[in-house]
C-alpha cells in the first residue's frame, strides 16, 4: 500500500488496486430441502474438498416452550446436519475463502477479491454444481451479492476528513454526517421494483470509525453494499425455473447486481477515487 510521507494525509483503498475487503455471494430457496435431497447436495459438494479442504458440519436446535420444561434446547429432529462448510485458512487461521451449504441457501465468502469476472468464475464453479439439485425442489426467493470495501487513512488523525473520499450530496448518505468531526454511522435501505418478478433490496452501510490493531489504530471508513433480488414474493410474477436454466437465471442476476453495485458505489466515493480504483473498468 503507497504510503508517501511527502503526501498530505489521504485515503487508502485496502488493496493497491481495489478497496474489497471481502465479497459474499448468496442462493436462497424455499421451502428448505429435505433430508434425502440434502444429503445429495452435501455429496455433491465432496468434489471441492481440494480447493476448500476445512470442513465443518452445522446442527441445528431447537427450542421447546410451553411444554414439558421450557427453555430446553436440544439437537433438531433430522440427525442430518443443518448444514455444512468448505473452507481455506491462512497460515494464521483466517479464513479466505468459504463454501456454506444448509438447507435453504449456498453461500460463497472469499477474501481474494481480484477482478470481478475471476472471483464470479470462481463462485460459479460451486453454485452451478449445487443450484440444480436445490431448484429441483424448491423455488429461488433470493439472490444476493454484498461486498464489504475499506479506505484507511494515511497520515495524521487529527486531520483525517472522510469528505476527501465521500462524494458530496451523495443521495446514500446522511447529509448530517459531512459536518460532524466525530465517528459516525449511515446506515440506508429500499426495495426497488426491477422488474415484475424481481423486488431488490438495495441497503447501504457507510461506517467512519477507529480499527484497534495490535501495534497502532488506524482510521478507515468502511462501505458495506447488500443487493438482494428477492424472488417470488407476495405482488410479484412468480419466477419457476428448472435445474437445466438454474445456473443461467443465477448469473442474469449477479451481472445485473455486479453493475448496479458499481453504479452504486460510484455515487459514495468521489471521482478522484473512482478513477484511484478503476471503478469504471
């Protein structure tokens, strides 16, 4: 990360080339699948254990009240799992990158954020293995991609002003926060009609604060993108997709979350970011 001493105090994306800290895509379904189609899934997903060779099963509880003696909990019904997941760890037991498989959603986490069309082929490898046996019994309700960037400041805190990387009159930001001197959170969210059978959640999390490292604290801002396309919901067309047009039906979406997270993201920092980012790219 450049840290000229010559420059005044300035934002730093937390890659030299890129501000993602971390990058999460998300399959949803409903209702959750059985034991018998689980069971396949997890099978399924034995393939990967060389690319995420950690692996841990979830168990669910369950929590009985109102009979016998309340506030007792205990494994859930199935003895199946819950769910389960696939990972890699660094040498020092962070973990990279993620594969969780449960019964009514996939979610891939990584760390090794790249360019866009790596990391989605990456993730797509996964989901286009999982997905048809999920939509085989179940419908899509969400499809989700959310990522997590951070700027850190360089040089003097007391000098630190997040308005040299927050792009003023920004409609995702509080307007109160470009006076304040202190730390500060903006938190925003809507559902935006897409389409007829897509209601998107577009929620925005804008957070000014102080890390505590173990050898210095250091002040970042931290921009936190949640896209949801919610499927099949209650005043929208209903959506019935095969396993063979799974895959396809997920990517369509994820594109079209991908752009519209970048334009997003393109009215929270400013040009001079934008361009530091290869935002356009």
């Amino acid at each position: 990360m450049p840290n000229d001493s010559t420059r005044k105090g300035h934002f730093e994306p937390v890659h030299d080339a890129h501000a993602i800290e971390h990058v999460v895509f998300v399959l949803q379904i409903d209702p959750p699948l059985d034991d018998a189609r689980f069971s396949e899934v997890r099978k399924q997903a034995e393939q990967f254990k060389e690319d995420l060779p950690g692996r841990m099963d979830m168990q669910a509880l369950r929590l009985a009240i109102g009979v016998g003696v309340p506030g007792i909990a205990g494994p859930a019904a199935s003895a199946s799992p819950f769910g389960t997941t696939f990972n890699r760890t660094r040498p020092d037991g962070v973990v990279e990158s993620e594969l969780r498989i449960d019964r009514n959603a996939i979610t891939f986490r990584t760390l090794l954020y790249t360019r866009w069309e790596t990391v989605w082929n990456q993730a797509h490898k996964y989901f286009c293995a999982l997905i048809p046996k999920y939509v085989a019994q179940s419908r899509i309700t969400g499809i989700s991609l959310n990522y997590v960037d951070k700027f850190i400041w360089i040089g003097d805190q007391s000098e630190c002003k997040p308005t040299q990387l927050l792009r003023t009159g920004s409609k995702y930001l509080s307007p109160h926060v470009f006076e304040l001197s202190d730390f500060w959170h903006s938190h925003t969210g809507a559902f935006l009609r897409t389409d007829p059978q897509t209601k998107r959640l577009l929620n925005i999390n804008v957070d000014y604060l102080e890390e505590n490292l173990p050898d210095k604290n250091q002040r970042v801002v931290v921009i936190t993108t949640v896209l949801t396309d919610m499927l099949n919901q209650p005043d929208y067309s209903v959506l019935e997709v095969t396993p063979e047009a799974a895959t396809e039906v997920l990517s369509a979406h994820m594109q079209e979350l991908h752009a519209f997270g970048k334009m997003t993201f393109a009215n929270i920092i400013n040009d001079e970011m934008s361009k530091r980012i290869a935002l356009s790219e």
